[in-house]
C-alpha cells in the first residue's frame, strides 16, 4: 500500500474538514486538520488520498463555514487523484480530448471574455455532466481493475480477488471507498454503517441481476457511479 | 455541426418527436396562474442605433448640415442591398439595416435616447443586464433574466438557458441561473446521456443505481456538505437532469435532422448556418416551445463593435442578421400554441438592447465609436407596441429628459436609464421590480 498519503491538494482537505462522516448522535470523526499537508504538491496520478487508517480520529460537530461547489477545475484534478490518474477522456479520432475542459465554459467556467467569474451552483448542468462522466469513468475504472494486480487496484482495494462477493471483503472496499472520494472515516465496528449497509445493497442488486461473469463488475460499476454523483464529491 | 466540432469549440408538434407525454403533461399542468415566457435579446458590440432604431433622414442630415447636427448618417456607404435612406415602418421610422422587422412594427415598441452614462463595454452590458449601475466593472444585482426566472419558478427542465450572454445570480434561488449553452449545436448533446456517446453501463447497473437514488439520500448526513441547502439543490438538479435525458428533448435540438426540416426553413438555417443570429433565434424559440425553458436570453447579433472600415460591411450585415433573425423568432412563436393554450407570442415578453450605442459621426477610421446614448426594443406580452418613447435629440442625438408616464420628452421629466426599461420588462408581466428601486415607462404598459 502506498504510504503517502498526505499529499493531497487543498481542496481535498477542506472535503475531509467538512465531509459527513456522522453518526446519528451528531458526533463526527474525522481526520485532524494538521494530518493534512496542504502545501505539498505530489505526482497526482500516483498520489493516494486515502489516509493510513491507524491515523488517530477526532470529533467534529459543525460546518465552520458554508459550503461552496468544486470548481471544473477542481472536480478534474479530484477526479484524477480519487481514480489513480483517470481523466474523462473522449477519442474521436484525433486523440483524447478532456471532456470537462471543453464542456467547462457550459458548466459555468469563466471564459475571461464573456463570462468573469466561475458559476458555482451545484446546476442542473454540472449534475448531469457529472452523471455522464461517472458513467464513462467508472467503465475504464473497472475494467482496468478487473485485470489488474491486487497491489495495484484503487477501486477494489480490500479484497484479494477482483471477483470477491464475501460480504466482508465488499464492505471493506466500500469502507475504503468512503475514505477515498468523501475523506469519510467510517469504522468496522458498525456504529456508522448507514451508508456501507446501503451501498452494499445496492453492489448486491446491480451484481444480482447481472449477466453471468460480469456479477463483479457491475457490482463494482454500480458503487462507483453512485460515489462519484454523490453530492460529498462535489461540495465541500 | 459535428461532434468532432462540438468538442473543438468547447411549431412544430411534440407529438412528432415522441416528447415525453408525461414531460408536456406536466408542463400543460403547470401553465397556471403564471404561465408566461421570457426572451432577453443582447446585441453584443455597441450598436449603430442610426442603422436600426433610432435614424435620421438622410436628406436633412447630410454634409451640409454635419458640422451644425454632428449626425452623420452614412448610409451610402453600406452595402448595395441596405436602402440609402430610412425605412417607414407604419407607426414609426425605423434604419436600413432594421431587415425583416420592419414588417413588425405594430408589435414592438422602440424606446430612444437611453442615457447609458458609460462608454465601457462591460459597464453598459452589465448595466442594461441586471438593471443596476454596476460597481466599477462588477456587476451589482442578478440578471434580470433571472430574476424573472426566480419568480415564475423551477417548473421547467431548464428554466433559464442563456447562449453568448453573461449571466448573474447573485440573490436569487439557483434554479433561475442561467444553464449556459457554449454554442447552439451543443444543446443536443447536451441533452442526452452521455452526449449520445455508446454507454457500457449495462442496464441492471442503471436499474440498481435508479432503486439505490430513490430508497435512500446520498449519504444520511446530519452534517456535513451532505446535509446543506446546497446539496439538496444538488440533489434535485441531479434528478432533473436524469428526466431531461429520459424525455428525448435532445431530438427538438437536432437541427439537421429531417424532423426539423421546417425549423431550419423558417429560420434560413441552411443558407446562414447554425452558429448564427438565426440559429440562435431558433435555439431560443425550441427552448420555449419544446417546455425546456420559461426564460432564454442569449446573443441576437454579435462582433459589433466596429471602430473601423469594418463598420460599413460587417456592422450593417450582422445588425440586419440579428434584427431579421429576431423577426422569424417572433413570428414563430406568435404561430405556436402554449401549452395551456394561446400562441406563445401571447406569452412571451421580449426584450433587446446593447451596451450602448455608435457616435453618429465616422471617425477617422471610417467606422464609429462608442456613443452614451441607446435604444431599446420591447414586445410581447404586457407591452403596448407601435410606439416610440423617448428621443434622442437632433446636436449629436444626446439623450433627451422623458416624461415617464407619457413616454414623451418633456424637460421637466427623467434621463431614461436602463433600470426604467427593466422596470417596465418585468412589470409587463405582473413581476415584482422592486428590486430595481425605479420606475416604469407607463405608456409602454399594456
């Protein structure tokens, strides 16, 4: 496992901050504010968000601040770093072209000419680009998992085998999962198991129904998507 | 357009196009008490208002008269298809570059002698947008666009869809902010899942996802980002935008299509292109006849601003595209049907403006330059047509005072300002203006 884990960018560390991670007490826990170096720019696309879970926890019972919405700018480096290096990428011919690059003056990126200041509206725009890109993201995402060493995996990390349907190995990779995109500490003692309980369904109904051979796959596609539109990835 | 070229640059019946029945039914449904339509027209550049709506006779100002008018016509030096004097419209007079409008005269209004007090493009722009004096160069108050959106509600898939204009929200719902369309060959792709790209998401995958969104919120914060206003609008906005891709719209925005054969006729699309003033015109009138949205303020003319010898060719031929193009749009719409019945004309107010207009004199570089006086179109709904308001006076067309009521000039009345005409825009159709803290020109009141 890579150890490096603290160096993401600024904007994943006011995620962890802010992220909900809460039990139904109110209580919080998260990572502490100086666990984060924010200053250290690493390679993003071996640059590991998810923090050593031996890390001590803190409580945190309220938002500071209001939240704000990712940048398009910020949303395609997240993006990258939470997927090991992925871009949304389209080849239509002439090489990949980064799609939230060209779609950003319609989600609301200035454009210096006409347009000055980003629009940061959680929009019905941005929401529906960001369900597109999951669904194209979250396809290469699986499919390089699928075939990949278990040391190399991001998606499918706690598991021995990609193919995996033991209820502990899922609910481990989904526990990671939570840490991954949302810096969302959720201990296995049980206490925050909403969110494990639902996604793990969810794996359960997408693998269930699926055609033989790919029960994994979907199951894995199925989280992935329903992480990346989720609204923590894309307000903090 | 291709999609190779989408990525590079960034009445017809519903029932023909297999529209989601239950998407027009619920928007009949919603067509109540409110039920009224929104065009903002920006004219982007700074336009020659001697060319549209405001001109001058030729024969009476001419060189022997320029030193004492300071107005210079000019329109023999437009192309041979402009007429070389103005143009009798019925009730008023309007420029030779005033295209098909012209013929439309009895259902618009043209006000004069708006003082922009600015000579700033960004300045007047932002001005006649929000209907505030902008703070140096920053815009003060939302979009009037969107403050009409805000108040007529979230009813439509896009409530507000802007193309080529700048938008704000500054104090009203995110809703009512504009979903800015980058070109108009884009909204097709837009509108489809996955940008009508092969998806290998297999359908159980979808059906899970669409189960696991229904039973249960994202992640059950009590706090958090998760648990904000801002994600519950997020959260709408994520299920809006799935029934916008389930409801086939994208096929009322695929212009080259056989199904649209008749839009691209009324618009000229083959001949001018889509990335035009008409096919802008003819993105705007889908918009709204298709129930995607209730408010569009987009570009009708663009690259105006033309300081040099390209005044004479370019300004002229682009000003004429926007005006005709502005024509074909409100014949379309005075020839479709509402959802809850009547001609969407019968509901729609319009508007157009520019930043500012041209001096009236040719500059040493055979073009014109920015001008502190402006004209205004406004139509539709709630307004009265076939008048002129205002007036620009006849020493260098300085902004005449006008009597508010009356809509005449009267040097004991008011310098007409872009908040007067705002004002009016949203009273027209029963809005709330008060947020402009001004006054409308009632003689433009129906």
């Amino acid at each position: 496992m890579n150890t490096t884990h603290h160096a993401a960018p600024l904007f994943l560390g006011l995620v962890t901050l802010l992220s909900c991670g809460e039990d139904r007490s109110g209580t919080k826990t998260e990572r502490p504010e100086a666990e984060i170096d924010v200053g250290r720019q690493a390679d993003r696309a071996t640059a590991d968000p998810t923090p050593d879970a031996a890390l001590p926890v803190v409580v945190q019972s309220t938002l500071s601040r209001a939240p704000g919405r990712m940048t398009v700018d910020q949303l395609r480096r997240s993006i990258e770093i939470i997927t090991g290096g992925l871009a949304w990428e389209e080849d239509f011919g002439d090489g990949p072209t980064d799609m939230l690059e060209v779609l950003a003056p319609t989600i609301g990126a200035p454009d210096y000419l006409l347009v000055t200041e980003e629009n940061l509206e959680p929009s019905l725009i941005i929401a529906k680009f960001l369900h597109d890109a999951s669904h194209r993201l979250c396809v290469r995402w699986v499919e390089n998992e699928s075939v990949a060493p278990p040391e190399r995996r991001t998606l499918v990390r706690h598991a021995a085998a990609f193919e995996s349907r033991e209820e502990a190995d899922i609910k481990a990779g989904l526990r990671a999962l939570q840490l991954r995109f949302f810096a969302r500490y959720l201990p296995e003692d049980g206490a925050e198991d909403g969110p494990i309980s639902a996604l793990y369904g969810l794996f359960l109904n997408a693998s269930s129904t699926s055609t033989p051979g790919r029960e994994a796959k979907d199951g894995w596609l199925a989280v992935c998507i329903a992480h990346m539109t989720d609204p923590e990835l894309l307000l903090y | 357009m291709k999609r190779r070229d989408f990525l590079r640059t960034a009445g017809i019946s519903a029932a023909a196009f297999g529209l989601s029945q239950s998407l027009l039914g619920r928007l009949a449904l919603a067509a109540g008490e409110q039920d009224h339509y929104f065009l903002v027209c920006y004219f982007e550049g700074g336009w020659d208002h001697l060319l549209g709506l405001d001109p001058r006779d030729p024969s009476v100002f001419n060189a022997a008269s320029l030193r004492d008018t300071g107005i210079e016509p000019a329109y023999e030096r437009l192309p041979p298809q402009f007429s070389r004097s103005t143009i009798d419209a019925g009730p008023f007079t309007l420029g030779p570059c005033i295209g098909e409008l012209a013929e439309l005269a009895n259902d618009f209004s043209v006000v004069r002698g708006i003082n922009m007090a600015t000579l700033t493009h960004e300045v007047g722009r932002r001005y006649f947008i929000t209907g505030k004096a902008p703070s140096g160069l920053q815009a003060r108050g939302s979009s009037i666009a969107t403050v009409c959106c805000a108040q007529l509600g979230a009813d439509r898939p896009v409530p507000h869809l802007g193309h080529r204009i700048e938008n704000y929200n500054i104090d009203q719902p995110a809703f009512a902010g504009a979903m800015s369309v980058a070109a108009v060959d884009h909204m097709q792709y837009i509108l489809q899942e996955d940008l009508g790209l092969p998806t290998d998401v297999p359908a159980n995958v979808k059906g899970a996802l669409g189960s696991y969104w229904r039973e249960r919120p994202d992640c059950e914060p009590a706090n958090g980002a998760g648990a904000t206003r801002l994600a519950e609008i997020y959260r709408e906005n994520r299920t809006r935008a799935r029934q916008v891709v389930t409801s086939q719209l994208h096929r009322r925005f695929q212009f080259n299509s056989p199904d649209l054969a008749p839009v691209r006729a009324h618009y000229g699309l083959d001949a001018a292109g889509l990335e035009s003033a008409y096919g802008r015109a003819a993105l705007a009138s889908q918009a709204l006849k298709t129930g995607l949205s209730r408010v569009v303020s987009f570009a009708g003319a663009t690259e105006l601003d033309t300081h040099d010898q390209t005044w004479a060719n370019d300004h002229s031929t682009r000003l004429e595209a926007g005006f005709s193009a502005l024509a074909r749009l409100i014949r379309d719409l005075q020839m479709s049907e509402a959802p809850g019945g009547g001609s969407l004309w019968s509901k729609t107010t319009l508007i157009a403006f520019s930043e500012f207009g041209r001096t009236p004199r040719i500059n040493d570089r055979q073009g014109r330059d920015h001008h502190l006086g402006n004209c205004a179109l406004l139509a539709g709904a709630g307004i009265r047509g076939g008048q002129v308001i205002g007036r620009s006076n006849d020493r260098a067309m300085g902004p005449e005072l006008v009597d508010l009521a009356t809509g005449r000039p009267d040097e004991a009345g008011k310098s007409l300002q872009p908040e007067h005409i705002m004002t009016t825009y949203l009273q027209a159709a029963g809005l709330d203006a008060s947020s402009l803290r001004s006054e409308p020109v009632l003689s433009l009141l129906a």
